[in-house]
C-alpha cells in the first residue's frame, strides 16, 4: 500500500525500511554512506537523511527504491517487520522489544 504524508513524500506502507536497517546493512558490507550513495545512483544527503531517520523512512518512492534495491544487489535482503525472508543465508531480525516489554 502507498500513502501519502504531507504531500510531497510517498511511503512504503509494505516495506516499513528503517534508518537503522539501512545502517545496518552497510554495516555488513563494510560500505560506507558515500558509497551506498554512489551504489544507487543517489546524492550523500539523500541517503545520510535516510538514515537519519527516526523509525520509518519517509521518502521519494523512487529514492527509497534506489537504495534497497542497491543494498539487496550488493547482497543483504531488507525485511520488513513481519514479513518472512525467502532468501538463502545467515540473517539478522531485530526484535520489537516493546511486545516483550
């Protein structure tokens, strides 16, 4: 599903892509921002406002796309919370603590 937020930002309502996932992902390519920037074809602010973000990314359908799609190709797979990986290999899955809390 895609909404809107104030107009100008499409979000994701499928994906659910956090900052920190996104962090995270370079974190186990051993990329650094510049060079997620440059593997999805988008500038340094865009991908350090990305990250910046507090829970949820809200961004530019196609930006937002950009980079998953340049973290899934270099080799991590995002998934969003609740959704099962289909893929082979080791993974990662951060726990909502507040369920548990």
């Amino acid at each position: 599903m895609l909404a809107l937020d104030d107009g100008q930002n499409i979000i994701i309502d499928t994906w659910m892509i956090t900052g920190a996932q996104i962090r995270a992902s370079r974190a186990l390519l051993g990329i650094g921002q510049k060079e997620l920037a440059r593997l999805s074809g988008l500038s340094l602010p865009t991908v350090q406002r990305m990250e910046a973000s507090d829970g949820v990314v809200h961004a530019v359908v196609d930006s937002l796309e950009k980079v998953v799609n340049a973290i899934n190709e270099a080799g991590v797979e995002l998934i969003a919370a609740g959704a099962r990986s289909e893929g082979a290999g080791r993974g990662v899955r951060l726990l909502d603590r507040t369920k548990h809390a």
